[in-house]
C-alpha cells in the first residue's frame, strides 16, 4: 500500500484490514506506517468484523438495527459499570465506617 495517502476511503481501508487479517501487517506496523492512531486501525477492524458477521447471517440486520443493537449493547455495559460503581462507594463508605469506630 502507499505510505503517502491523504484520505482513507472505504476501498483503501478495507485492503488494509484485510492485510491485518491476513497477517501481512500488524495493527502496530501499520500505524507506524501510516501515521494512524492503533485505535482507529482496531475500530475498522472490528467494523469489519461485525460487517462480515452480519452479511453471513441468514436474516442480515438493516444498518439501524446494526445501530440499535450495538446502542443497546452499550447501556447494558454503562447500567453494569453504574452498578458496580455503586457498590464500590458502598463498601468504601461501609468500610471507612468500621474504621472509624
């Protein structure tokens, strides 16, 4: 791939997902070479991933289903961190009481 681009269309990301699939490149090299944060390389990636994972199913979810599915995913994940934020400062407080008796 050219070391020089200016602008990842769709088409010159997916050859270098591929190539990250393959093996021809790590996610590491490949944001070296091309000045990309690995972070961004992991989120086409993992686009791809679930891309391909829809397209295979027998009944393909429409992009707002896609959205809707991983917006619900989402909270789900938020409302269990919530949860155990929560009780995290419980047992703080509940032990700081001990403490202090």
């Amino acid at each position: 791939m050219d070391e020089n681009i200016k602008r990842w269309t769709a088409k010159r990301k997916t050859a270098l997902v591929i190539e990250v699939i393959q093996g021809k490149t790590t996610i590491a090299e490949a944001s070296r070479s091309f000045d990309l944060a690995p972070s961004e390389i992991e989120g086409w990636v993992e686009d791809a991933r679930r891309g391909m994972e829809n397209s295979l199913r027998a009944n393909p979810l429409d992009i707002r289903e896609q959205y809707e599915k991983q917006l619900k995913d989402l909270q789900e994940a938020y409302g269990e961190a919530m949860l155990e934020l929560r009780a995290r400062k419980k047992l703080q407080a509940l032990m700081e009481r001990e403490d202090g008796q």
